[in-house]
C-alpha cells in the first residue's frame, strides 16, 4: 500500500477516473464493517492527504473482544483520548494506517490496558 503525498497535481478528470476505480472498493468494505457492527464493534475511518486513520470503538457487550482485537495490531500502546476516555494505539499494514481502539468505559483500568496491550508486564489472569 502507497500512500501519494498530498502536493500532487492531478488534474479533475485524474480525480473522477480515481473516485470510479474507489468506488467498488466500498461496498466489500462496507459489508465487513457491518458484521463487526452486529457484534457491538464500530469503525470509523477518516482519511486525508498521506494519513488513514480506524477509530475502533467497542461497546460494552463486546468488550471481551478487544485482547483478540488488540494483538492484530502492530506496537499497540494505552493512551488516553482528550476525552478522558482510555484507548489504544497502534498500526497497521507496515505503520502505514493508525488503528485507535476506544475502550469500553468502566471495562477496564489504565494499569489493565497497558497490560492488555504489553505495555506493562503482570499477571492478567489477576485482572479481568
């Protein structure tokens, strides 16, 4: 996957061949993302020039999701959005997508979810 700098020059009809050829990307795309939103998983993905970010957030019902969820990204790590409200980061495909997972108010501590995400060593079995 290349990510093209934002300081291209393209012309309008390089823009709408670009939009045609996207477009059936979408559907298959969107067809995955609504079976993680059944099971209580929403994804959102904002993209701009040269960046591509998934905000991953999970709801309480499908918070046991989220170590099977955490391990499929790459230097996954706990921060705290400005929010107040815990998360973690990471990448994905060569660091080339962020990935933020919101995490379940109240799911877990911030002590566990640097746990969850190896950020700090302890026994898990002791905290979930």
């Amino acid at each position: 996957m290349t990510i093209m700098p934002s300081d291209l020059p393209m012309n309008h009809l390089g823009v709408a061949e670009e939009l045609t050829d996207a477009m059936p990307e979408v559907f298959p795309l969107f067809e995955q993302v609504q079976k993680m939103a059944r099971l209580g998983v929403n994804v959102q993905f904002t993209v701009a020039p040269s960046t591509i970010i998934a905000t991953i957030t999970v709801a309480p019902d499908a918070a046991t999701v989220l170590p099977a969820l955490l391990a499929e990204i790459d230097n996954v790590r706990p921060v705290k959005l400005e929010s107040g409200r815990l998360a973690a980061l990471g990448e994905m495909l060569q660091g080339t997508v962020t990935m933020r997972v919101v995490i379940p108010e109240g799911w877990v501590t911030q002590e566990e979810l640097a746990v969850l995400t190896g950020a700090a060593a302890a026994d898990p079995s002791a905290l979930l």
